[in-house]
C-alpha cells in the first residue's frame, strides 16, 4: 500500500522532543527519510533511533539555528546528500519571556532568530531547490500568540505574526513552481513544554476551560496535520494558516455563568 510522503526527503527543524520528534516520527511512517536538526545531539540521536528501531529512516543533524550560516547548510547539505528536498517543516522556536520594558537588545534578538530569521533563511534555501526539482511543501508551525497575545510575550508574538506573513508571501512565490507553503497555527499542546507552563492543576484547568475541546493538544495530532499539508492530499492547499488548537480561537473566553443564574 503506497503511504503518504513514500520516497521523500523531509527537514524537520527542532525535531528532537515534542511537535518536531512526533512530525520526525510520523512522517517516517508515512515513507519519508527524516532529517532533523536541533542543539541537542542526544535528543536528535533517540528520536532517530526510535524511528529507526521501528523500520523508518532518520537522520539526526545537530544544528544551532540562531546561527545563519548554520541553517543554511541544514538544507543545503542534505540536498547534497540526498539529491533533493520535498518536504520543510519549520518548527523549532526559542522563546525569551520578558515585558518589553525588562527586554534588552539581545533578548529581542535571540527571541526573533530561530522563530523567524532561521525560518527564512530555510524557507529560502529550500524554495530554490524546489524551484529547480519541480516542487515541494513547506509547513511552518505558528500559533495563536500570531493573533493574540499575553504580558511577556512581545518577541515570541511578533516571531509567529511574522512567520504568517512569511508563509503568505512564499506560497504566492513559490505556487508557480509547485512550491506549496502553508502555516499551522497551534494552540495549548501537551509538549514538555506546555505542560511544564501549567504545573498548578487549577491553573491547568483554568486554562482547558477555555478551549472547546476542554483539553490540550497531543503532539501527535499536530503530526497528522502537518502530514497532511506536506502531503499531495493537500494539492490545491497553499498560502492558508490551519488552527489546530481545539476551538480556543473561535471562543471569545466569556466567563462561564454560575448555575441557576438568570439573565432579566
């Protein structure tokens, strides 16, 4: 039975742990050669190895993505090695959690370099190879904070907004081509992350209420999503931001009247 990305050469940035290791996973079952970077060669090394043990291939290439220079040789050299890249999933993301008025220069920077400039300069890279082989998809994983904000949030905020924008304008390059570039727009998902954000169960609660689906997101259905937009199941998909954060934008948050309360 054929499978989804059979035979494709897909790039996973930050595929060591949570939504990058479960796309890395997920993708390989689906036929792909994964290739995925991050700076911690030990996280890199057990994902592969685990898609590996389970018959898919992987290849972990630590890289520190602040670094130009550095993501720039991500694609560029596993094109090299591979002959051509079909699929781009840029996910990897360093979050500086500062008001603007405590934010420093460099805070702003580092918050800004991997969430956006990284993602350009891959984005860029991995367009003119696609321009030359006839194609590819490119999936850049966003989040509310594009669209919504919170106190600390500033670079992480402008970072996910800019990434939009920037999926916007290189599906519009690349459709010509056959260059398809789509965003997936993420709410609360239960990486390690996100849930080292809500330790308090109240507060972890309080924060499930306002989600339709009243719980956080698994990495693994991220995974199916970016699947499916990296995949020719979305032919005639491009240039469009897909939420995946189980109805918290579509609520406007009102608090929840208390029972038997009525309204004259």
């Amino acid at each position: 039975m054929s499978k989804l990305l059979d035979g494709r050469i897909a790039l996973v940035t930050g595929g060591g742990s949570g939504i990058g290791a479960a796309t890395a996973r997920r993708f390989a079952r689906e036929g792909a050669h994964v290739v995925i970077c991050g700076r911690r060669a030990e996280l890199l090394d057990r994902v592969a190895g685990e898609i590996s043990a389970g018959g898919g291939k992987a290849e972990p290439v630590p890289t520190d993505l602040a670094d130009p220079d550095a993501a720039s040789r991500f694609v560029t050299e596993a094109a090299a090695r591979h002959g051509r890249v079909d699929v781009l999933v840029n996910n990897a993301v360093q979050m500086v959690i500062k008001p603007l008025t405590e934010m420093d220069d460099d805070d702003w920077t580092k918050g800004l370099n991997v969430g956006l400039q990284a993602a350009f300069i891959t984005t860029r890279e991995a367009m003119r190879l696609m321009q030359k082989q006839g194609g590819g998809a490119i999936v850049n994983i966003s989040s509310l904070a594009a669209h919504q904000s919170d106190q600390g949030l500033g670079s992480y905020s402008a970072a996910k907004a800019g990434l939009e924008g920037l999926t916007r304008a290189a599906a519009l390059e690349g459709a010509p081509h056959g260059i398809r570039v789509n965003a997936l727009c993420l709410g609360m998902i239960a990486t390690e992350t996100g849930e080292e954000a809500y330790p308090d169960p109240e507060v972890r609660r309080a924060m499930e209420s306002i989600i339709g689906l009243k719980r956080f997101g698994r990495p693994e259905e991220i995974a199916a999503c970016a699947t499916f937009l990296a995949s020719d199941e979305a032919s005639f998909v491009t240039g469009t931001t897909l939420k995946a954060d189980g109805g918290q934008f579509a609520s406007l948050g009102s608090p929840k009247l208390e029972p038997g309360h009525r309204q004259s």
